[in-house]
C-alpha cells in the first residue's frame, strides 16, 4: 500500500507529515497506540519491518523470540485488548498461534492495516527544530510531528561470555535461535537461566533430549499457573484489595504447600520475598525435575572440551548450551542521547513520556507483574490524550507536560524490587493503574469506557460483547 500520496515533498525528496505521529512497530504495543490515537482522530501512520502485525508472536518474523511450544504465561482472562476479549474457545493459556491470529483479528476489526507500512525498516530518527526526520531502510524519507517508539524490548539478545568457550566442543546458542524441540533429539542439553522461556525450552529438552539440565544462578519462586482451579492471575486478581505485603505472605505461605521445597529438587531456596521479582509461571518445570527428565545445576565456572564445569565442582557432558539469558532493550534506529538509560532501560515519566523531547513517547518499554495489553490500550489512552490537548491548545498539556519534567513516582506497590536492570523500570500493575488514574482525572482526560471503539470496526464484523 502507498501511504505518501498526496503529501508535499520538498526539494531534497522529504515527505511533509509533521502533521502525523509516526508509531513504529506493529507488535501488541504499536497496534494499542494506533487504535487510540485513530479513535481520537489524530493522523498516525506505522512502520513494520516484517510483512505483517504481530511482533514477535510471528515465529516467521526474523528475530523473533518465539518457539512451537510457546505459550501465553498470563491467561487470556486478563491479558486482551480493552473491548476485545480473546475467543471463547482459547484455551486458558493461548498457543503462540493463537495469540498472532489474535493480533492479527484486532487489526482487521479496527481497521488499523489501511494505515501500516509493511517491509519497511526504519534506518534513523533524528530531531529536526520541534519535528523528527525519518529516514527508512529504503531510503525513503519524512517529517512527523511525533514519534511512538514501539519496536519491543526483545531483539537483541544477551549473550554471556563463558570461559573456556573456545575449548567447548558442543554447540551454544541463545534461546532467540531456538524454535523446535527436534534439535534436542539424541543430544545432552544444558539451559542457562530460569526466566519463563528457559523453564519452557528445559521442559521441552526435557521430553526430547537425552538428558536435559538447567543451570540456575539464584532461587525462584514458581507459581503453578492454576491454583485452585483458577488461572494464577485470575486467582491473584481477585485480592488486588489486600495490601502488597500481607499478599506477599498469605501467597508465599500457600506456594509452600503447594510446591514444596525447591531445594529438594536441586533448586536454590529463593533469596527474596514473592513478587520481587518477575513471577516465574511454570508447574511442568518442577514435574520435570521430580521425574529426573531435568536436573538442576548451579552456575556455570567454566567449558572445558566438551564438559561443563559448574560451581559447586561438579561437572556433566554436554552436547548443546541454550542461553535463555533475556535481552539487552534498544532502541536501533535512534541515537542514545535522545533517551537517558539507567541500567539499560530507557527512563521514562511513567515508562511513557521522554522527558526532554515532548513529542517523544515510547509504548511497551516497562516490564510488569501481570497481563500487558489492556495496560498498553491504557498508557495508549494517556499518550493520544497528551498529543490531543496539545493539538488544541489545551491547558491541561502544559500542566502535565510540569508533570513529565519533575513528578517521580514510586510505582512498586511498597515492593522492594530486587537492584537488577530488569526491576530498574519494573512497575506494580496496580499501583501503576492507581496512579495513571489520578493524574487522568486530574486532567480531565477521560478513562477508557466499553464501547469507545466500537465506531472503529468493520461493518461485517458484529461488535463484542464487554
């Protein structure tokens, strides 16, 4: 599709749209960004890479994190678009599949794709006076009025330099190149690290490797992802009124019942209270290492040929090392100056607005204790109630915009986080919510209400039921 028609082009070749807020990425978080900001009449348009939305559910998108056996780790109660439910035939743990064909369905019924540029990579943003020249990976080049970086926090992989390396005789890759468990078939596996996708992918060696190990820096608590019959977060959602610290006892206290003692599997007792960390949400890891189908390691000392020497001076034969040891955030396409980083994460005024560039927003940089995407419609509300007051002259824009540049809220809900660069911008669903309200409200801008969107879908498609 051409999306430059009718647009006045200078005599250097540069696309006037300093009108336009220009979103980039058309992963979860840009499709909540364009669906808010069409709703409020304001011109945007997107730039994806890839030939079609979904982000990094797409496995086919080059890059992406995704494997076959990849499943939602919040359940789809809680986890859809604001107005739009996921199926009532979705499972209570989508499949990777069915979370893309998702996506996909939202931007067909919001009529977002009319206003997406596929194939198109964007090779540099920079500032121009109060505007952003963009210039794409084809050499096409505009002017917008604003930038929505909503490119994702999972593209470029962390990879640890072990010693002795060199001398390994098996294979490593970083979990990002994993995709199916028949590359596990007949050979002695070893992940490293325990986030949600290192206990997915260890449970998938588990069924299909010789033998299948997880070599754990530090200890976790692991939430089954039913307690009681009902998915965790629904489970958990029901007690949002019970303050943090007393959750944090009455939850700690009942996962000691009903997981036992992990160190009895080999794991190391957890060094911090529950919810200090990102939950892990997995129960087939820890049926896997009472089976003897995986067997957890600590940390790694050193490779040598084609052993694995670990800290505790034990040492096992392995054939292939995942590195399931996360991503460092980037934003690629624009200088580093343009954002203040703490601990590799982009500081925002609530994980949304840069504070020395008004029409410089990010989406979908913050990691939380809970489902994202009816979060994204909300900070998508936010960021288009900004750019709309600012557009019509609106008092409000210059109080909040006193509020980007000096209010520092604490978001973590009274938890002590742990000091890691993953918790540096780590927010308290709840708190957060709390917040972002009472800054809504106080300026005027309205919540999002069922129904809002309605106007936005196709004909053909009859509108949800809230």
């Amino acid at each position: 599709m051409e999306l430059k028609n009718n647009q006045n082009i200078d005599s250097e070749g540069i696309i006037d749209k300093s009108d336009t807020i220009c979103i980039v990425g058309a992963g979860p978080a840009g499709l909540a960004m364009a669906r808010s900001l069409l709703s409020k009449g304001i011109p945007f348009q997107v730039f994806e890479r890839h030939s079609d939305v979904g982000g990094i559910w797409d496995i086919k998108n080059p890059g992406s994190p995704m494997y076959e056996s990849a499943h939602f780790i919040s359940s789809k109660y809680l986890s859809n678009y604001f107005d739009f439910p996921m199926p009532d035939e979705y499972p209570d743990y989508p499949s990777n599949r069915q979370i893309l064909n998702y996506h996909r369905e939202f931007a067909k019924v919001y009529n977002l794709y009319p206003n997406i540029q596929f194939n198109t990579e964007i090779k540099q943003i920079k500032r121009v006076d109060k505007h952003w020249f963009v210039e794409t990976g084809s050499g096409e080049k505009y002017l917008f009025g604003g930038i929505v970086c909503a490119s994702g926090i999972t593209w470029s992989p962390n990879i640890p330099t072990i010693e002795g390396q060199s001398s390994f005789t098996g294979k490593i890759l970083h979990s990002v190149n994993y995709k199916s468990s028949h590359l596990f078939q007949g050979k002695r596996v070893l992940v490293v690290g325990a986030g949600n996708s290192g206990c997915d992918i260890t449970c998938d060696a588990g069924a299909n490797a010789e033998q299948a190990y997880i070599s754990v820096r530090r200890g976790y608590h692991f939430i089954p992802k039913h307690i009681l019959g009902k998915p965790a977060d629904v489970f958990g959602d029901g007690a949002h009124w019970i303050p943090n610290w007393l959750s944090q006892f009455v939850l700690g206290k009942l996962l000691n019942l009903l997981v036992g003692d992990l160190t009895k599997l080999g794991l190391p007792a957890p060094d911090h209270k529950i919810f200090e960390t990102h939950p892990i949400i997995n129960d087939q890891l820890l049926h896997n290492l009472r089976h003897g189908d995986v067997i957890a390691k600590p940390d790694i000392e050193k490779l040598e040929g084609d052993f694995v020497i670990f800290k505790d001076g034990s040492k096992e034969k392995i054939d292939l090392i995942i590195l399931a040891t996360g991503y460092n955030w980037s934003i690629p396409y624009m200088e580093e100056s343009y954002f203040q980083w703490k601990q590799g994460r982009p500081e925002l005024y609530l994980t949304l607005f840069n504070r020395n560039y008004e029409n410089l927003y990010a989406l979908g940089y913050m990691e939380t204790d809970g489902g994202a995407y009816k979060m994204f419609d909300e900070m998508a509300n936010l960021i288009a109630s900004y750019i709309d007051a600012n557009r019509k002259g609106n008092p409000s824009a210059k109080r909040f915009a006193q509020l980007i540049q000096n209010d520092r809220p604490l978001l973590n809900g009274n938890i002590q986080y742990l000091n890691t660069g993953r918790h540096s911008v780590y927010v308290n669903q709840v708190a957060y919510k709390q917040y972002r309200s009472k800054i809504q409200k106080k300026m005027g801008w309205p919540e999002l209400k069922p129904g809002q969107f309605q106007d936005l879908m196709s004909p053909q498609v009859p509108p949800e039921k809230s």
